[in-house]
C-alpha cells in the first residue's frame, strides 16, 4: 500500500496555536490515530517516529499533534488542565477525516488521552509510556487516570521503566512490553537489542492492536 504526503496544520486553541502533523494513508484509511508528546520532548520522540511511518501503510492515517507550549517554544509544560484543553480544542481537526479517531500519546501524552477520552468520544487509547507513578514513589499511583479512560487501551511500556514496570499496572491491563526499553523506549547496548527491533515491537502491537478493532 502507498501512503499520502506529510503534511502540517495549525490549529488556534484557548491554550494557543497547536499543531497537527499528519501522515495518511493514500486511500481511505480504517481509523486517525492521533499521537501526542511528552512534557518532556516533542513528536521527535522515537516512538511517535516509528509510529508514523508504519502505520499508513497499515491502513492507518497518524496525526502528529503537538500542544501549545511546543508550538510556541516553551520548555515547561503547563498544568493538566492546560493541556486537557488544549487536545479537547484541536479534537474536531482530528475528526474531520470523518474516520474513528483512536487517541493515544506518550507519557503526558497518554495521560491527556486517557483523561479525555470519554469524553471526547475516541474510540480507544493507545499509551505509550504511561507514567504509572512518580520515579520511586509507587504509592502516588495514577492509574485511575489509565482505568478511567472508558474506552479500550492499549499501554506499551518499557521493561524497565523508572514510571512504571509493566508489572506494575492494574490486573486486566492490555501491556505490551519492550524488553530492557526505559521512558523513552532507549534500550542498553548490553541488552543486545537494536532500537529498530525495539521499534518494530511498538508498531507491530500497535497494529494488531488496531486491527483487530478496525480490521
């Protein structure tokens, strides 16, 4: 299958200008998949880059988005309520394919996915990194954010992953994991495993994942 040309749009906001990267699917595609970053990075990250370049060939048009504070330049991220509104603004241009709009993202991200889902009307969540718990303090537990999201949710996390352990999670949690992969999905040399094959584990479960929703 082909895949349509990369293409950016801009979208005013009450937080201020977001942005949408999007990479389709050439034909018409089964779902938008619509991925943003963390408070730490943006859509560089190598996930949401693997992400985008496999899945429209799967049938899956990725939307790239990037919040306010990125777009304007800022290094702090705002409160959550800040980046709930700003996701919940841009939400119709993620519709307007008139295709299911899966919401997902990574670490903050993800936890602005799953906090509007409901609501929003996504028809899954796809939580890359999600941020279980502070580093070292797992009584401050966020899974309620995870649990609450009311719609089907898939969480890929890394084996080792100071926010949470794929162990960690709630009983009844769709993981799947990447082997020795921290935060950010880097996995050691000593681990013997190359990032494109870290990679492949993220897009091919997402994928089947996808499929079997879409297919």
């Amino acid at each position: 299958m082909s895949t349509g040309a990369m293409e950016t749009e801009t979208v005013g906001t009450p937080a201020g200008d977001a942005r949408i990267t999007w990479h389709r699917h050439a034909t018409p595609a089964r779902a938008v998949v619509a991925l943003s970053h963390g408070a730490g990075g943006g859509i560089e990250a190598r996930d949401l880059r693997a992400l985008a370049a496999a899945l429209p060939a799967r049938g899956y048009t990725v939307a790239l988005v990037e919040q306010p504070w990125r777009v304007a330049g800022k290094k702090l991220a705002p409160a959550p309520k800040t980046l709930d509104t700003g996701w919940t603004a841009l939400w119709p241009a993620l519709e307007k394919p008139g295709l299911p709009v899966v919401a997902g993202g990574r670490s903050a991200g993800a936890r602005v996915a799953c906090r509007t889902a409901r609501d929003l009307g996504a028809q899954a969540v796809l939580a890359l990194s999600f941020p279980l718990h502070p580093p070292g303090w797992p009584e401050k537990s966020r899974a309620d954010e995870l649990t609450g999201a009311g719609v089907p949710t898939l969480v890929v996390q890394g084996g080792r992953d100071p926010f949470g352990r794929p162990g960690e999670f709630p009983p009844g949690t769709e993981i799947a994991e990447v082997a020795h992969g921290d935060h950010g999905f880097a996995v050691p040399k000593k681990a013997g495993v190359g990032e494109a094959e870290s990679m492949a584990v993220i897009t091919d479960a997402a994928a089947v994942w996808l499929d079997g929703m879409f297919g």
